[in-house]
C-alpha cells in the first residue's frame, strides 16, 4: 500500500489529487496527511472520506474548528507551521507539495527527507531554492516529479532521451484573459478580470499570475533549475488553446510535443502511478473537431515579467527567492486595490533592484535560512515600491 499525502488538499490541485485518490481501488493508498489553510470543513470532510491520520491547517486561529470538525473520527487535529512540517516528517511514499506560494517551501524540504517521491505543483519552491531542494533530494535518495502541466509534458517527451540531446525547450502560455487587450486596458484591469483564465480552473494567485505572464516567468525559471538547461534554450510560446503543454527539440531538429486536455488531472495522475500509466478521467483530444492550433510570440511591452525571469536566471544566487517574494507582495497589493495590473512588474523591477544593492543578488544560496531572508527582504522593498509607484 503506497503511503500518500497531500499538502494543500484544499486547493485546485489539492482537490485533483483527492480526486483521483479517491478513485483508486480499495487498499491502494494509505493517507497519511492532508493539510489545508482555512477552508477547514473542507479538510475535515476529506481527512474523514480518505481516512487520512492526520488534517493540518496551516493557521493556528483554526485550530479549534478543525479539532471539533474531527471529534470522534480517529483523525488528528493540528495547527501552525510547525504542525505542517510535522506531518511532512511522517513517513510516506508520495506526497503532493500543492500549497499555494512560498509556504510551501518548507514542508516539502521535510517531505524529502523522507526518501520517497516528491510531487512538486508548488513551483515557488524551486524559483526560490532550486539548488537546495534538488541537494536534498539527492542527499536523501528522495525523487522530485513534476507537476506544472508544461513541466510534466517536458518530462514526459524526455522518457528514454538523453538531456544533452537536447537542443531547446519550448513551453506553452495560455496568453491568459489579457492576450489580446491593449495597454491601456490592461493597466485598468480588476482582480475579477485577471482571475477569469479562459481554458485552466486553478486557484486565484496562479490565475492572476497566467494573466500577468508571472507563472510563465517562474516556469522558464522551474524549467532550468528542474532540468538543467541553459536559459538561452527555454523559449515561451503563446497558445491559446492550451492543449500543447510543452515541446522538446531536439539536436536532430525532432520536436516532441505533448498534448492533452487542460486538465491537471493528468499531470497529477502521471505523478501518482508514474512509472506506470492508469486509466485518467481526463477528456481525450478529438483533433479533427479541434480543426487547427494556434501559436503566437509573447509581446514583451505588455509582459514584461518574461523579460525579468530571464534577467533573474543570468544573476542566479538569491535573484529567484527576491524575485517571488517581491512577486507575491505586489499581487498582494494587486489584490487589495492598491496599485494596478501592470504596476506588479514595476514593483518587482524596483524590489530586485533595491535587494541587489542592500544584498546582493548574486550571493550563493547557502541554506534556506538564506531564502528567508531573501523573501522577506523582498516583500519590504516590493511594499516600498509600491508606496513609490502610488505617490
Ligand atoms: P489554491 O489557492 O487553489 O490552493 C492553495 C492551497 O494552499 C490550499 O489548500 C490553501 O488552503 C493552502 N494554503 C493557502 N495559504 C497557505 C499557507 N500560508 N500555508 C499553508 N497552506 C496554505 O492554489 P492552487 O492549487 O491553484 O496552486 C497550488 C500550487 O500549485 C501553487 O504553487 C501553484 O503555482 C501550483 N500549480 C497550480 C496549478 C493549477 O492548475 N491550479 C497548475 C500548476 C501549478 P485553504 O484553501 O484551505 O485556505
């Protein structure tokens, strides 16, 4: 019996995984813990129906509900990121590394030193501290699998291939609800219109990130630190259908495409049985009544996070951790109404600027008391950005 749990089971991938868990046959899985933030009937309801040891919520102030919710099922209740990282310590074969941003940083480190597979969605973790997390996955015999759908499908197309083989990576952005607005509109655009993705349902922060181009930015960065290829071979294409997630070329001028419905499902499945193949209740392509694809290059005025991703991998060091701190703060700020849609890029660009001078960007990352220290500082310098952007 494989032994699973799923960190952030609350969310849009966290609901994928459970259901797919849920789906399996009687016996297959054994689930240690699910964790959540605040959707606590959610977790409890879960944590019951997966007969899961223990539920965490991320958030002390709910450790109560959670508690009561519980009473009676054998489940335990816990709280706070202590607590998180506790129950990443307990032994398990898979666990799912689906908290939202870089929260999710530390359980999954604690997950890995377990030994078993880390099923990584929680791309934040490798922008921020790439080096470290593969260093502890080696160190601990422990395997990182992709989750990101572009990241899965690079993988995928890599089965049986040689890296040095490779000639570039090519991953797909949707374009998001912007790809077609002007400047102008899209510098007035409300959180409810950058939430709104035209072909993915995720969580609220990635949503707003797919139409900011600031997930594409952090997957070009997952993608060299996951696969380790030079940036000049990443390039980003647009494709709005979102059904080609990603295509490797190769040497010999091949390219592997991989394509699928726009459904996480598969990509968390493939996780989950991976060596092996199942049976997915994912929607099948039907390409002749799809009729024709369409691709186009990303426009770097009205996306200028591309341009920042490529500019943080040239420093490297403590440029990622800066980089999506700053990044969630000014979403943050984006969020609370308080400066607009494309001020998030300039709040970012003034944050690394200001943290390259008062740390130093390219300083090596030497331990994740480092990565702290980087996203905190980031977060300041994007809040002081910002109050600079709005006088
Ligand atoms: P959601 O916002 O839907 O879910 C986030 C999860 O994290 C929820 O369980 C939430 O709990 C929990 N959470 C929120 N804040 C904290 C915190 N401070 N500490 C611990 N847990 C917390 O996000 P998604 O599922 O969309 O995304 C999760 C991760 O997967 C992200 O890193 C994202 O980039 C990545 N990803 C997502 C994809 C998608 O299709 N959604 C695709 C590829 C990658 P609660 O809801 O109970 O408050």
């Amino acid at each position: 019996m494989k032994r699973v749990s799923v960190f952030g089971a609350t969310g849009s991938i966290g609901e994928s995984t459970i259901d797919l868990l849920g789906r399996a046959a009687p016996g297959e899985y054994k689930v240690v813990a699910l964790t959540g933030g605040r959707n606590i009937a959610r977790l409890a309801e879960q944590a019951i129906v997966l007969d899961a040891d223990v539920a965490v919520t991320a958030f002390d102030a709910c450790y109560e509900d959670l508690k009561t919710a519980l009473e009676g099922t054998g489940v335990q209740a816990a709280a706070g990121t202590a607590a998180l990282c506790e129950a990443a310590d307990r032994p398990c074969d898979w666990t799912m590394s689906a908290i939202v941003g870089a929260a999710g940083l530390y359980p999954g480190f604690a997950a890995l030193r377990q030994g078993g597979t880390l099923a990584l969605a929680n791309k934040e973790s490798l922008v921020c501290a790439g080096p470290l997390l593969l260093a502890e996955a080696e160190a601990n015999g422990a395997r990182i699998l992709p989750v990101d759908s572009e990241h899965s499908a690079i993988f995928q197309a890599l089965v049986g291939e040689k890296i040095e083989e490779v000639e570039r990576i090519v991953i797909t952005a949707s374009g998001g609800p912007f790809r077609t607005w002007d400047l102008d509109a899209i510098a007035a655009a409300t959180p409810a219109q950058a939430v709104a993705h035209p072909n993915w349902s995720m969580g609220q922060r990635i949503s707003i990130d797919s139409a900011s181009m600031f997930n594409k930015a952090l997957e070009i960065i997952e993608t060299r630190e996951f696969f380790g290829v030079d940036p000049a071979q990443i390039e980003v294409v647009v494709h709005p259908e979102s059904l080609v997630h990603a295509l490797v070329g190769f040497r010999d001028g091949a390219v592997m495409a991989h394509l699928g419905a726009p459904d996480m499902r598969h990509a968390i499945g493939y996780a989950l049985t991976w060596p092996n193949r199942r049976d997915i209740p994912v929607a099948r392509l039907d390409l002749a009544k799809i009729g024709q694809l369409n691709f186009e290059a990303p426009d770097p005025v009205r996306f200028p996070a591309l341009r920042l991703a490529r500019e943080v991998m040239e420093i490297g060091g403590r440029a990622g951790a800066v980089f999506n701190g700053a990044k969630e703060a000014a979403l943050d700020l984006f969020l609370d109404r308080k400066i607009g849609f494309l001020d998030m890029a300039r709040v970012v660009e003034h944050a690394l600027e200001a943290c390259d001078k008062e740390l130093g960007l390219a300083k090596p990352l030497i331990g994740l008391d480092c990565v702290t220290q980087a996203d905190q500082m980031a977060r300041k310098a994007a809040l002081a950005a910002a109050r600079q952007t709005a006088a």
